[in-house]
C-alpha cells in the first residue's frame, strides 16, 4: 500500500527538525569528549535503530542519545537521551508529550544513579499544557513555533500549512519538491529551521551543558550500623527512639551515599555491601 502523502510529509518536516538539532548535539558531543548515537550503522548492534532498555527489558527506540565512553563498536553510560517530534495539530500535542515521557522516563529510572540529561526538540502546533507537561518530569524543552515552521518550507518551496481537507494531490506534490532537493538543498532548509530560533536553541544547549558537565562537589558516605527493630504501634517505636543510645556497636546495615552537583543536583542511593557501593560510585569517575 502507498504511503498518504499527508503522513510522508510530515516524516519529512520530522526528518528536517532531526537534522537542524543533530548539528547542535554533534558539536557538543565532540567538545566534551562524548559519544552521539542516533539511527544510524553501529557494529555493537543489530540494524540501525537507537534502542535502550529498561529495567523491565522493554525497548525503547530513542532519536538521539549521548553517551560517556562510548565508541561505534562500545556501549558507554548514558549522558542524555533527546528525543524529537513534530504535530500539525494541538490536539495531539499532549498524547505525543506522553509517548516521550514513556520512551525516556523508564531509562531515567534505570539510570538514576547517573541523572542523565532528558530534552525534547519540538516544532508545530503544541498547547502549553503539553510543554509544561514534559518541563515537570525534568525535561529541557525546545520548541519551534508552527508559523516558523511554515515559513522556513516555503521559502524552499514548499506549503507545509496542510489541514485535514488538503487534497492528497496537492500534497503529493510538495513531497515531490523535498524529493527534488538534492543532500546540500536539505541541510540548507534543516539550517533554516534551526535559524528561526536562535535563543531557544542557545537556552537549550546551555541546559544541556549545564546537567551533563556538572562536576561532583562532595561525596558523602554514611555507614550505618545496629539492628533493625519492629514494632506493632507508632507509641512503641516513639518511645524505643526516647530511650535510644548509640553506643557504636552492632553489625553493618548498609551504606548511604549521597553525590552533591555544583548545579545543585543531587543522588542519593543505598547499599548494603561496600562492594555494590564502589561498584556504584566507580560509574562516576570515567
């Protein structure tokens, strides 16, 4: 079956705001010494998708991902998972903000000891509850305003300001003129589109910075020894915590470890053997 012209056009605008963000990411990438994975042929995997999984073992099929010490033929710890989107209409913004929260939630989740960066690069027609919606799960938004978007295609060419009645031919057509451009033509328009919002862009890669190379300003670490006691009643355990002292004895319970960002970020994590806790704070001095 032919693809709609419709849905190929909106690959391709989808297509043009990959490439006006990967320009950006590659930059950074090769400035700080990381890796940029996006869907492309790496000898580590099978086909070409940027796949992650959670802790369940689902997988995730990511835009871009940036990695610490990763290499074509080596997976690295993740820095920063990106994902992008283009909607023609507001009212599927806010199902799309929740399909990149369900692709990049569950991998912050399994790499919450490593607090890795989450942004989304979107353009088009996008309500503000969407936006915020994304801005409260600690995602650094980008967004290109619908009316850039149109702009920035007609001076290539082509009329992107489709709606529901636009006529398959007419569509059709404006597929043809992308078809058309040669490689050179679509970076030009991907560099187009990135240039209708400078500031957004500038904001976007400063958050970036910020988040991925904080630096560790103190490391604390709290041995806890005794034994854990139960009690049946809260007026129990209130007066057991009245008649406590420490007296220093008692086996080890487990570690507590708390990493402190110059950014003000923070992780906190439990161990109970000093083997998992070094193994855990070793992902930090790669």
């Amino acid at each position: 079956m032919a693809e709609a012209p419709g849905h190929r056009l909106g690959q391709i605008i989808g297509d043009t705001l990959e490439a006006a963000i990967q320009p950006v990411l590659q930059e950074f990438a090769d400035e700080h010494n990381l890796y940029l994975d996006f869907k492309q042929v790496r000898p580590i995997r099978a086909g070409v998708k940027c796949t992650w999984t959670d802790d369940l073992n689902n997988s995730h099929d990511l835009d871009f991902v940036l990695e610490r010490g990763g290499s074509a033929r080596e997976l690295g710890l993740p820095a920063g998972f990106i994902e992008t989107a283009w909607r023609r209409y507001t009212k599927h913004s806010r199902a799309k903000a929740q399909e990149i929260q369900g692709a990049v939630l569950p991998l912050l989740a399994k790499y919450q000891h490593l607090k890795p960066f989450a942004g989304a690069v979107v353009a088009g027609a996008w309500t503000d509850g969407a936006l915020k919606q994304m801005e409260s799960s600690g995602f650094a938004v980008l967004h290109i305003g619908y009316h850039e978007v149109v702009h920035v295609f007609a001076e290539f060419g082509m009329d992107v300001a489709a709606d529901e009645g636009t006529e398959d031919s007419y569509l059709a057509h404006q597929v043809a003129v992308y078809d058309n451009m040669n490689s050179a033509t679509r970076t030009e328009l991907a560099a187009a589109l990135r240039a209708t919002a400078p500031q957004a862009f500038a904001n976007f890669r400063q958050t970036l910075e910020q988040t991925i190379m904080r630096t560790v300003d103190q490391v604390i670490l709290i041995p806890l020894y005794g034994e854990s006691r139960g009690y049946e009643h809260v007026a129990d355990a209130i007066d057991a915590l009245k008649n406590f002292q420490a007296d220093g004895s008692g086996n080890l319970v487990r570690f507590e470890i708390q990493i402190r960002y110059n950014n003000g970020d923070s992780i906190q994590a439990s161990f109970g053997s000093a083997v998992d806790a070094i193994e855990f704070l070793e992902t930090f001095t790669g």
